[in-house]
C-alpha cells in the first residue's frame, strides 16, 4: 500500500533519537499507532499536532509536510489569481495594500 502523504517525521524523529514513543509522550498520547501512522504517511495529522510536531523539531510544518505544503501553495495561487481578476477597493491606499499582498503570493 503506498503512502498518501509525503513527510519528513520520521528522519526528524530519527535525527534527535527519539523512539516513536518518546514521540508519543510527547504528542500527548498513550500509543504509537498514531506516530506510526503519521509517519508512514497513512494520516496528514491535524493542526495541532502538526504544531506540536514543528515544536519539537524546530522547523516549519512546510519542511516536515513538503509535498502537502506545496499543493497549498499552489492552490493559494490559483485563487490569488482569481481574486486578483476582481473588483478593488475604492480606497486608493487600501486597494495598492490588497494588490501588493496579491502579489506577494503569487511571487511565492
């Protein structure tokens, strides 16, 4: 069965020598079969962990999720894109602000 998430979890978890469950305590919970299933990619962990993870590591969840983050980012884009297509504020200053944000993103 392949993976449906790319991540970096385990060679981090591996980098500091923690055993999955050490990773357990650490997440708050009692079993490893969450840490094994995040790991092997069989479940994209929910926000929390996610930050729990990035403080533990020390590095941004788009560093430990590469794949996901980048299929984000794409989307972001895209709806950038559209948005950028539509009406824009009347305020002067407020509309120069929405359309440098715009372009912030697409730029990324």
């Amino acid at each position: 069965m392949s993976s449906s998430f790319s991540n970096q979890v385990k060679a981090y978890r591996r980098r500091l020598g923690f055993a999955q469950s050490d990773m357990a305590v650490l997440l708050g919970d009692r079993s490893t079969s969450r840490v094994s299933r995040y790991e092997r990619g069989r479940r994209l962990p929910p926000l929390l962990i996610g930050l729990t993870y990035q403080a533990i590591f020390g590095v941004a969840g788009a560093e430990l999720f590469p794949k996901e983050y980048a299929a984000v980012l794409r989307s972001v884009r895209d709806r950038a894109k559209t948005l950028a297509s539509k009406s824009h504020p009347k305020n002067a200053a407020r509309a120069a602000q929405r359309k440098r944000a715009i372009n912030n993103l697409l730029a990324r």
